[in-house]
C-alpha cells in the first residue's frame, strides 16, 4: 500500500510539474538574461576560467541572483533548457528552502543531462545536481540542510519508484543502512533491474 501511495504521489508531483510554464510571471528583464543562458548552455559554477579571466555565464548567474523573485524561481525550474533549470534551482535552495524542497520531489525524475563548466567539464543528469548539493555531497556547499525525515522521504521515492534511473540512486545502494523495509525495496530493484549495485547491496 505504501508504495502504491508514494507512485500516485510521484505521478500528482510530475503532472503539476508538466504543466506549461506561465512566463507572466516572469519578468521581461529576467527573460532575457535567462535567453542568454539557455543560448550558452553550460552550468558554470566558477566566477573566473581557467585563464583568470570573468566567466561571462557566472556573472549571468549572479545578475539572475540579483533581480529574480522566488515566484520567477519556481517558474524557471520549469523552463525547457537544464541550465536554467539548475541555476534556478542553485538560487531558490539558498532563498526558500521550503519550495525548494518540494522542487526537489518533482525533480527526482529529471534525466535530462547539463554540462558544468570550469577546469574539467562535467556532465551529469539534473536529478543528480539537484541532490548532490541538497545532500551537501557538491564541491558548491550551499546554506540548506535537509533533516533526517525529509532525506528518508527522497530515498523512499528513489527505491520505490522502479523507473528513476539517477545515479545518486544506485550511489545510495552502494551505502545504504539495511532495514526491513530497505531490504524489500532493494530486493525489488535487483529483481526489476538486476544493476550491480542493488545485487550487491542484498
């Protein structure tokens, strides 16, 4: 029954999350800075290159910092384009933690891969960035901190939902603590995927 509620729950939070975004409540200023960061299209996280030089993308990021509204936040972790997704992301954690982490549920099932710039270039899947600096696990530490109830809830939905294919969920089978429930959930997985992680994990 628990899992049954927790997949009705995952599929309410992705319908919500499908809906179109609603650009009225997004500034035109803030259209624009975010167009020239979808137009770039990398994840930069540093303020300076590798040549010492003004990252032109990080200062887009900062700029959006500056002059965006939470409400416009939550909008542009809809938008289409990863990048904006996740600088979105990166600045509503340190501003409203609360619809942050209900960002975060919607997002558990975010595939979509995004480049992030700076000495090495790193691809990764959005899902996975959003939890990496959630779970505090990124080299970017950032002012939030999830409680031990709320972390359980994500690895419940991780397990559960047979379909997620982020990596930080087969990171979490690698180091997971065994409880009855845990077991089942991992025993499930290994049938359903047999992924070396989840066999070993048994």
């Amino acid at each position: 029954m628990r899992y049954i509620i927790t997949l009705i729950f995952i599929s309410a939070l992705n319908i919500l999350f499908a809906q179109k975004q609603d650009f009225d409540k997004v500034s035109l200023k803030i259209q624009n800075v975010v167009r020239e960061i979808a137009l770039t299209n990398t994840l930069c996280l540093y303020e300076y290159d590798v040549s010492r030089n003004k990252n032109v993308q990080y200062e887009r990021f900062k700029k959006l910092q500056k002059d965006v509204t939470i409400p416009e936040l939550i909008e542009l972790t809809k938008h289409k384009n990863e990048v904006v997704r996740c600088y979105a992301f990166l600045d509503l954690i340190s501003k409203d933690t609360i619809k942050a982490y209900d960002i975060l549920l919607i997002q558990l099932n975010d595939t979509d891969y995004v480049c992030s710039g700076g000495d090495v270039h790193v691809i990764e899947m959005v899902g996975d960035f959003y939890l990496s600096i959630a779970m505090s696990l990124h080299w970017m530490k950032v002012n939030f901190s999830l409680s031990k109830i709320q972390k359980e809830h994500i690895y419940d939905l991780l397990f559960e939902d047979e379909t997620n294919s982020l990596n930080f969920k087969q990171y979490l089978l690698s180091s997971v603590k065994f409880s009855e429930i845990r077991y089942e959930q991992i025993r499930r997985i290994a049938i359903t995927t047999k992924t070396p992680e989840s066999i070993l994990a048994l």
